[in-house]
C-alpha cells in the first residue's frame, strides 16, 4: 500500500474533507503568497514504562490536526487546529491571508520529488501485542538482577508512534509520508557498600517493535546499561583545567550537533546570528573535517523520506576538509539566501511552523586508526558518552557534562572519572581537531534536538577524534 493510498484514507475518507474542494482552498489561500502549503497531520503514540519490577505506567494518544502556512518575503503567517474539517481550514486561511494581503507574489515552484522510500509505512504500535511489551520489560529487569546481585532499581520503557502526514500546496502539488519511530530505554542502580550509582542505555529508529524485541538486542543493551552503572562506581572525582581530549565515536557526535550543527541552520545564517555567517568558503575547521547532513540514511531515528515541507532529504556537505560549503536549508531561508533547499523544514507537528532543522548530523571517517589516536595522547581524557549540554549559536559557546570519561596516561587507559564537563567555543574546537578517525559510527537511535520550543527526533554519529587545549570542569 502507498503511503497515499493510507493517508488520503485517513484525511478523506475518514473526515469530511473532500480533495478537489480542498485543493482549491489552499489555493484560494495562499494567491499572491511567495510559498506556503497545507500540512496534514495523524499521529498515535504509546508509551509504557516498568520500574522495580511492575508496570508504573501506560499511554495511549491520538492527535489529529492541519496547520496552514503563508509566506510573504521574511514573514509567515500560520493557523493550526485539531479539527480536521473544511470550516476550520476556512477560518484558518482568512488568518494567514493577512500575512501576504496587498503582497503579489509568484508563488514558488514545488519540491521536486524522488519516491524514495527510508522506512516501512507499518504502525509499530498494532504490530505487536500490548502483553508482549509488557512482557519484554519484565523480562530486561529479571535479566538485570539476575546477571548483577548488586542491582537495587532496574527501569525500562518502550515508546512508538505511528505518524502520517499529507502535504498539499497551492499548485496542486501533494506529498504524503507515514513514519514509524520506536525506543528503547534502560536504567540500572549498583549498589556496593556506602555506594550507588546508575547506568543507563537507550536505542530504536524507524523500524517496528521486532528489532528491540530481539533478545541480542535487549540483553546486550541491560549488559551495557550494567557496565556502565559499573564504571561509575569505580570512578574518581574528574581534575579541572585545560587539557587535551580524545573523543569516542558514536553518540559523543552530540557536541558536534549542538556546537557547530545548529550554527550551520539557514535561518541562523540568514539572520547572521551566527558565528558561521557569510563565510561560505572560509576555513572554518582543521583539514581533514568533513560534516555532513544526511537525512537518507535507511532506517534512522533523524531520517525523512520528505521533509515537513514535502521536499525529499538529501546528503548536504556542510564542512568539507575544513572548508564551509553550505548551510542546512527550509525553503523559506533557502529563497531569501539564494540558495536551494536541502530537505531540512521540519516542524514538531501539525501545532509548529516549519523551520531549518539537522537530520542526522556526522563527522566523516579520517585515516586514522582508533588506537594510534589513543596511544599518541601522553596526558589527557578520553571521553565516550554525554548527558546533557548547552550552547549559545551566536557565541558558539558550550558546555557538555560527560557520562564516561577516563584518565589517559602514557598513550593507555587510565582510571574511570566523573563529574567532568567539556566548555569551549564550537568553531574555535573545530580547528583545534588534529587527527580524525577511519572508524564513524552512528548513535543508537535515541537523540532529541530542541529548538524555538520544538523537539524533533535526530541522528549523530562521527568517529575517534583527538581535540587539543579543551577546557574541562572538574569536581577533583
């Protein structure tokens, strides 16, 4: 089945609306306007959490709506509503017709679509029966006490939704797409003696319920979660100052997304709040850096056959050996810089305007093998995993606490450490990169960007890096 043939059943056949009457509203409504379109929305969602050894909690919601959108130059008009009939959408089109009235402009020429195809169009929430979720996470905190006695609190929760969206503009171009996104997270408390400490591990993408269900996948996840919990308990209070760092592959590709990623948004540039404005062309990282956005990669939590606004994603080259090339685009910022969109409007939902967003965000693979970058690290920190982190766009600055770290001495592995935290500036450490690794991987499917008060689900990944004359705050 087409991801038409399930959204015009749910849009059409199941509501009032009728196609080529709606059609001819939109197009009603946006006359005169540079760009705009019709977003409609469908959503369900579950989630189930167990912690110490019963479910604590289940929910099951709904959502439907539209959001209607005019764009005239730098302004945007938008009118949203739960109620999916040709009344509201009325009422919505005389608010947005303000945006653009007196304004005579051409509208702007449609996405050029691909029919590329980066998941199933299954829902994750009926392909697997709601005892057997319950079952699984009764069974990932049997598993973790069973493998650790020293385990006091086990937490484990699963979430899906199922999100189906068509996308009509004034031309009478329509997109549609219906996404899956599932997620796996577990918690684990140690207890040894005086001492307590937590380890946690999260994974999913958009796939259905099958892959975390998988008894490799959950039990080597509670195993990590243990380990983790484990280093914790055995580490040191982290020492403060300046030093040089090598970063793990994988989920640390978080600081690039917060420290450079957002800096390389379209409206950021557009706007020139960013330290990255007008420098198209400029050597804005060591050489060897190559970042990319990549929003086709099959399966992945940050990926989108088509963006909000109906334009198929693409892999954009932002940094290339170093060098600024491009920024990440919506169609509005992508109009205003004489530039193309790249496949990266998205909203939160129905609610939410549309705005410049990562995808899956990396670091190209360098020539370096993951050892060698260790070993030529005399006196530093090697750094594997992140909580939380902040970052101001204008500045660069940041600040990113790290939840594995460990002393490096000699070129090896020292003791665990924690309660360190990364502070710098995103550019400034982009040209302070000396040895790039041959060994990218991606996160585990479990990253959540937030920006203007929207969250969306995104994707890093880069591999071993060496970082040098980093400030990191410490508690020793």
């Amino acid at each position: 089945m087409s991801t038409f043939d399930i959204t015009d059943d749910l849009f059409f056949n199941r509501t009032e609306l009728d196609l080529p009457r709606l059609q001819s509203l939109v197009a009603d409504s946006l006359k005169g306007a540079d760009d705009g379109e019709l977003y409609l929305e469908y959503r369900q969602s579950e989630g189930l959490a167990f912690d110490d050894g019963r479910l604590k909690s289940a929910s099951f919601d709904t959502q439907q709506g539209f959001g209607l959108r005019s764009v005239s130059g730098e302004s945007a008009g938008y009118a949203h509503a739960s109620e999916l009939s040709e009344e509201a959408i009325r009422r919505a089109s005389q608010t947005v017709q303000a945006v653009h009235s007196g304004h005579d402009g051409t509208m702007a020429l449609a996405p050029t679509g691909t029919n590329q195809a980066l998941y199933g169009d299954d829902n994750p929430l009926s392909a697997l029966a709601f005892d057997r979720k319950v079952k699984l996470l009764s069974e990932i905190d049997a598993f973790a006490r069973a493998l650790d006695p020293r385990v006091v609190q086990v937490s484990a929760s699963l979430s899906g939704e199922w999100q189906a969206i068509q996308i009509l503009r004034a031309d009478g171009y329509r997109a549609s797409d219906v996404r899956p996104l599932v997620r796996l997270n577990i918690a684990v408390t140690l207890k040894d003696g005086d001492k307590m400490e937590s380890g946690s591990f999260g994974g999913g993408g958009r796939f259905l319920f099958d892959a975390v269900i998988d008894d490799q996948y959950w039990q080597d996840g509670v195993r990590e979660a243990l380990r983790r919990a484990d280093v914790n308990l055995h580490a040191i209070a982290a020492p403060a100052g300046e030093a040089n760092i090598v970063l793990g592959p994988g989920w640390p590709g978080v600081l690039l997304h917060e420290a450079v990623g957002h800096g390389l948004e379209g409206d950021f540039n557009r706007k020139k709040t960013s330290n990255f404005s007008d420098r198209i062309g400029e050597q804005v990282a060591a050489k060897g850096v190559t970042v990319l956005d990549d929003g086709t990669l099959y399966d992945r939590r940050g990926s989108l056959s088509i963006d909000d606004e109906g334009t198929p994603t693409q892999c954009t080259t932002l940094i290339e050996d170093g060098i600024l090339v491009g920024y990440m685009q919506d169609r509005q910022n992508a109009r205003l810089m004489n530039m193309k969109p790249t496949g990266n409007g998205r909203r939160q939902s129905y609610a939410h305007i549309p705005m410049p967003r990562m995808t899956n965000t990396i670091m190209a693979s360098g020539d370096k093998d993951p050892d060698e970058i260790l070993a030529s690290l005399d006196n530093g920190i090697y750094a594997v995993n992140f909580g939380g982190g902040q970052v101001d766009i204008t500045s660069g600055k940041f600040v990113f606490s790290c939840t594995e770290a460990y002393k490096v001495e000699n070129g090896k592995l020292g003791q665990a450490i924690k309660g360190a935290t990364l502070i710098g500036n995103g550019p400034d450490v982009m040209n302070k990169i000396t040895m790039v690794g041959n060994d990218m991987q991606l996160d585990e499917g479990v990253g959540t960007c937030g920006k203007n008060g929207q969250g969306v689900p995104v994707g890093v990944g880069q591999p071993t890096l060496r970082i040098d004359g980093i400030t990191v705050g410490g508690t020793a």
